[in-house]
C-alpha cells in the first residue's frame, strides 16, 4: 500500500464519525509523523512511497482507537505544552492550550516583577496542586529555573506521568502524594500557590465532547453541581496559612462562575482578585493576593 492509498482509506473511515473533516486530516498528519516519520509537508512529496507493513497495522490500530473517540493525544501517547513534550495517558488530563495562558500569566507577572513588581524575594518557591501530567509545574520549572517547584496530586498514577515528564523536561520538581481535600495544611510556604483543579459541573456534562467525556480522568474534571467551588474553598482556606505575606494564588477557574470565584476569594480575605478572559473571551483565570494584616 502507498501512502496515498493509506490515506484515502484512513479518512473515508473516519470521516463517517468525525464531522469535521479537517480534524480528521490532522490525525492522519499525526500519525503520519508518529509512524512514519513524516512531517505534513512530507506527505505531499511523499504519496507514493510503499508503507511498510507494520506501520499499516500502526495505523489500523489507531484508527480502530480514534474510532471510538480515543483522543488522539493518548492515541499517540503525548502532546505538547508551551512548547515543550508530555507523555500523556488516560490516568491524566490532556493539557489544555487555556491552561498555558495561565502559565504563560505567572511567567509574565514573574518577568515584570524582576523591575519592582509582585514577586520580591529569590528563589521563589511555587506549589501546584492537582498538577495531573505535570505540565504546569514543569513549564513553570523550565522558564523559572531559579525556583523551587512543588507539585502536588491525589492521583498515584499521575504523580508517575508527571514524574516522567520532569525527567523527559529535565527539571528538577519535588512531587507530592496527597488529596487536597483532606489536607490540613501543605508541605511548606510558598510565593506562589497555582491550580487547574476539578471545575466542571456534573449539570455540564451534556456539553463535553465523547473523546472527553469517555475517556479522560472524571475525577481531575467534575465536581457536583451542590458545590462547585469545593476546591477553590479548600485551597483558598489552605492558601491563607501556607502563602507567605503578598503572595499570590493563581487558579484556573469555571467559565461560568467567575463572579463567584471572586467574591468567595473576597470573602476568604484575598485581596487585588483579578479574573482573566482566554482567547475563547471566557472568565478563566483568576490572580489573588494573600492580603497583610
């Protein structure tokens, strides 16, 4: 079979689940470059090749995968995060280009602080809770790199996918075990205290996609729709305790509840609560300052 054949077979198949047939073309890219070591500019040049056997059987496999709303980040096995690579399997979320905002947010602040702003003190030390496949840690790692960074998650499994990550990334992250929610207090004080945790409530469930919604993590997405800001609440109370004076907590937040956020983050005693539109004009992130007594 010729690469031209491979890929009318492999889009006429999927194009009967996927509607969008741009998306289906870009898995075929993926995988192309995946098995065949074929960049997209390759395959052009590339259609007449003779496809070898085994990567035939590559590609079946995946698309027996994709045809069951796998995504395709686990499909593959990895992805990429501001710029860098992540392994990536169903004991963790597949990172979010929203969340890299949020990074690329601390990274700024931390930037302009260098001239008189935010951050005073070096190194900083820098806690991320719930931190799944690692990713915000080690990009804050990588572009921090005089700071101490700790990263903390519920999940066994994906403590072992973070850890890979940071030895894949070469970044040095102190990993730590533990369920937020049952926390009487964390491993230390911290400047910065970030998280992406579970926001989604169970009533949103009808607007997920299947690739997500059969897939991914249940426990890293959903709350209940009685208390959606579980997290936020505990880590906030947490926060008030383990922030030093003037640091700054930074979350991911539910598009839908900005407003709550802040005022809850007002009433725990934060001050300077600043929430942040994504590229998508969504409430998604929120900057908060440990207020000084």
């Amino acid at each position: 079979m010729r690469v031209k054949d491979l890929r009318v077979d492999f889009i006429s198949v999927l194009s009967e689940i996927y509607d969008d047939v741009e998306e289906v073309h870009s898995f075929f890219y993926i995988l192309s470059e995946k098995f065949l070591g074929l960049k997209r500019v390759d395959v052009a040049i590339s259609l007449d090749m003779i496809v070898p056997a085994e990567v035939i059987h590559d590609f079946v496999q995946a698309q027996k995968l994709l045809q069951s709303h796998v995504p395709i980040q686990y499909v593959v096995g990895d992805t990429e995060f501001y710029g860098l690579p992540f392994i990536v399997n169903p004991a963790v979320l597949i990172p979010r280009p929203e969340t890299e905002e949020l990074v690329d947010w601390i990274i700024k602040d931390y930037h302009t602080s260098r001239t008189g702003g935010l951050f005073k003190k070096e190194p900083l030390k820098i806690l991320d809770i719930g931190t799944g496949s690692g990713c915000i840690a080690i990009s804050l790692a990588k572009h921090l790199q005089n700071a101490q960074i700790f990263a903390m998650d519920i999940s066994e499994k994906a403590i072992e996918v973070a850890k890979a990550n940071a030895k894949l990334n070469n970044v040095d992250i102190r990993f730590v075990l533990s369920d937020i929610l049952n926390s009487d207090t964390l491993p230390d004080d911290f400047d910065i205290i970030v998280s992406n945790p579970p926001y989604v409530r169970d009533l949103e469930k009808k607007e997920i996609q299947p690739n997500v919604l059969d897939h991914e993590p249940h426990l890293a997405l959903f709350v209940s729709d009685t208390d959606p800001l579980i997290f936020y609440k505990k880590i906030a109370e947490l926060a008030k305790d383990n922030l030093i004076a003037n640091g700054i907590l930074y979350f991911e937040i539910n598009q839908y509840l900005g407003s709550d956020t802040q005022l809850m983050m007002e009433h725990k005693g934060f001050e300077s609560v600043q929430l942040r539109k994504d590229f998508y004009a969504n409430d998604r992130m929120m900057r908060a300052t440990k207020r000084t007594i």
